[in-house]
C-alpha cells in the first residue's frame, strides 16, 4: 500500500475517534455542571477537559475566563481550534475524500454525511438549546463510522490502518482522562477532608467511568460501591473493556502485526512491549509507584509509538 493511502486512512479514523472522545468528555462536563456543586469544583471540571487536550493556553489567549457555554463553542463550533469536533470532523471528511478508491462507499457516504449533517445542527443552533443532543448525536455517528468500516471493509492492509489509528488515539484519549481526572481529585480534595464527602465522590467516579461507557461495565465486574482504585483497574488493566488502555493496545499490536514490513521492528517492539506491561501488571504495583507517573510514562510511550509508526508506515514531512 503506498504510504499516503496509509496515511489518509490512519488519521481519517484518528480524527473521528478524536470526535467522539471530545464528545464524551463535554457530555459528562455538561451533566455533571448540573448537580449541586460549588462554582469552584464546577469550573475545575471545565479547566480539566480543556487540560486533557492540552488546549489551555489557547482557550485563555482567546476567551479568558472559563465560562461552559463559551468553552461548549470553542470545544465543538470553533474552526480555529483544530481539535475542535467540527475541526475532527472535518478533518476526518478530507483524508477520507483523499482515499475514496479504497474505502467502501458505504464507509466515504457516512463519513461525508456526518460533516455535511453536523454543520446543519451547528447551524440550527442546537448546540445552545440541547447541547447534550449534540453530543449523543457525535457518539452515534462514530460508532456508526466505525460499525460500517468493521462490516463492510475487506480486512487487508486499509482496514488495518484504520483500526491502528482508532485505537492509538483511544488510547491517549483515556490514559489523558485518567491522568487529568485522578489528579484533579488528589490535589483540590484529597487534601480537605471537610470539603469531601461520599455523594461528591460517587458523581465524580460515575462520571468518569460515564466519559468511557463504562458505569454498567463497572458495576457488573466488580459489584460493589465505586472504589477509585476498581475504576483505574477497570481503565488500565482490564482487556475485555473495550475503551481501556490494555484493550486498546491488544488491538493495535494486532493491527500492527498484520502490516508489518522489513523496517518496522523496533515499532512492533515498543508496542508488543506496552501490551505485555498491561497485560502482566497489576494496579497495586502501579499505585504503589504512582499513578501518574505511570500515565506519563505511558502516553510518552504512546507518542513515541505514533512517530515510529509515521516513520514506518506513513507520508512523513
């Protein structure tokens, strides 16, 4: 396959995943925003979504003070911002134009109608009456994409490439959650006792495990209250969760594996590495060691992987 097809195809599914991801995180802000709460751990939700992202700086630089329906803009409407779900979707729609020879046309029709779909509810200013709408609407779609490139593609070196760019940006996308959101907790709560208590806690957790589709998950594993060590678990080490970053690397190292070639050695081996080190571990250990430390460490492997796999397999600049 000529590597600018594997490029097209390997950010196509990126940018949609990256859709959905922003689309889960804004849903569990906005439900959460809801609940009785202080207008400090209100705004701390709002300043760790924009920390997942790593967009601060530029939300700052250009609105200055967090405001949700301001940050709800820039998050979805905003052109500017290329991480913006309009932005994703966009994106998405023109590296799938670039391929449509090797997508399926059910695969290019969903894609193209979601763009085109998503500027008329953007348009219909649904984002202001409903916003959750616009957010379940965004999770539909991607699951949809991702349904129709699963039943309909010819599982050969195109459909690989589509699936390692799904689940290498799943991947960040959920350790980054953690990171932020386990974080956030230890240091503005942690440290007050008086300012703790259970109810807080649960809607904190429900809400993570809600960002991820796993709170049904959660409950039918472990079947008790919500521990925060049971949802680091559940997020890391547990392969049969499909968001989780243990299954997330078992797919792409099989995704890997099957479009290897003669200079993609040491990228298989980072990443058969990463998965035996969520396969064997064990949440104690990383606890013991620090969570954090554990996700930084991860998502620099997780970067370093993306650059390999560029330099293998893709149009690098």
């Amino acid at each position: 396959m000529l590597s600018r097809t594997a490029d097209h195809l390997f950010w196509m599914s990126r940018y949609m995943e990256r859709a959905e991801n922003t689309a889960r995180m804004l849903d569990v802000n906005y439900q959460t925003a809801l609940l009785p709460q202080s207008d400090a751990v209100a705004e701390l939700g709002w300043r760790g979504l924009l920390a997942i992202s790593e967009l601060t700086g530029d939300y700052t630089k250009r609105y200055g003070d967090i405001h949700p329906a301001k940050l709800m803009e820039f998050m979805v409407a905003d052109e500017e911002n290329p991480s913006s779900i309009v932005s994703c979707l966009r994106a998405a729609r023109e590296n799938a134009r670039a391929v449509r020879g090797t997508l399926t046309t059910e695969v290019w029709e969903t894609t193209n109608q979601t763009w085109l779909e998503f500027n008329k509810l953007l348009a219909s200013g649904e984002l202001r009456r409903d916003p959750a709408n616009v957010f379940e609407w965004v999770k539909f779609r991607s699951h949809l994409s991702r349904g129709v490139v699963v039943g309909t593609m010819l599982q050969d070196e195109a459909f690989h490439f589509v699936r390692i760019g799904s689940f290498l940006e799943r991947a960040d996308n959920t350790a980054r959650m953690l990171d932020v959101k386990f974080h956030d907790v230890d240091s503005d709560f942690y440290g007050h006792a008086d300012e703790r208590d259970n109810e807080y806690e649960f809607y904190h957790w429900s809400a993570i495990l809600r960002s991820v589709s796993g709170f049904e998950v959660y409950r039918k594993v472990y079947r008790n209250v919500i521990q925060p060590e049971k949802v680091a678990e559940l997020l890391i080490l547990r392969a049969d969760m499909p968001r989780s970053l243990a299954h997330c690397m078992n797919r792409m190292s099989s995704n890997l594996r099957s479009v290897a070639n003669a200079n993609s050695g040491e990228t298989l081996r980072r990443a058969g590495r990463l998965e035996a080190d969520l396969r064997y571990g064990r949440i104690d250990e990383i606890l013991s060691t620090g969570l954090h430390a554990f996700l930084t460490q991860f998502l620099a492997n997780v970067g370093e992987l993306g650059v390999g796999i560029s330099k293998d397999f893709l149009v690098t600049q």
